[in-house]
C-alpha cells in the first residue's frame, strides 16, 4: 500500500470536494481517500499494482479537476510533513 497528496485547483465547495472523493474511490486500487477543502488536497491509499497517482490526476483532469501530484520528502513519505524520527536527515 503507497500514498499520495494531490492538489487540487477548482476545488471550490463541498459539492466539488465530495466529487473529488467519489472519483478517486471509484477507481480500481484505491483504498482510502481523505479531502481537505481548505487545503485543495486530497490524502490517498493505493495499491500501486492497480494504479498510480499520474492515473489518479489525469482522472481528476478528465473531470474538471486539474490536479499535481506531491512529491513525497524521502524522510517523511508524506508531503510536507516530517515525522521527526530521522531528526530531518
């Protein structure tokens, strides 16, 4: 199982959030997905054998949801984020 940040443009209300939601849990491989509105983000779980993130925004893109995939920090494997373990080595 991997995981992905996503950002999202025109991601402007709930309505859009929700879709952004149905969309990706639509698609084969994914396990998880958690949107934040206020971050333009989207927090997915993948099985990286049935799909991947490019596969994900160009979905998003399809649908009206331009969309750029995070590049996760080596140390963190979340984007963004540093769970301090390694001391930010």
């Amino acid at each position: 199982m991997q995981s992905t940040i996503i950002n999202i443009d025109q991601m402007d209300d709930e309505g859009s959030a929700d879709s952004i939601s149905q969309i990706l849990l639509s698609m084969q491989g994914v396990e998880e997905v958690r949107v934040s509105l206020r971050d333009c983000l989207a927090s997915v779980q993948f099985d990286e054998a049935r799909t991947s993130p490019a596969r994900m925004a160009d979905k998003l893109a399809a649908a009206g949801f331009p969309s750029i995939i995070s590049i996760p920090t080596p140390h963190s494997g979340r984007a963004g984020a540093c769970c301090g373990g390694c001391g930010g080595a």
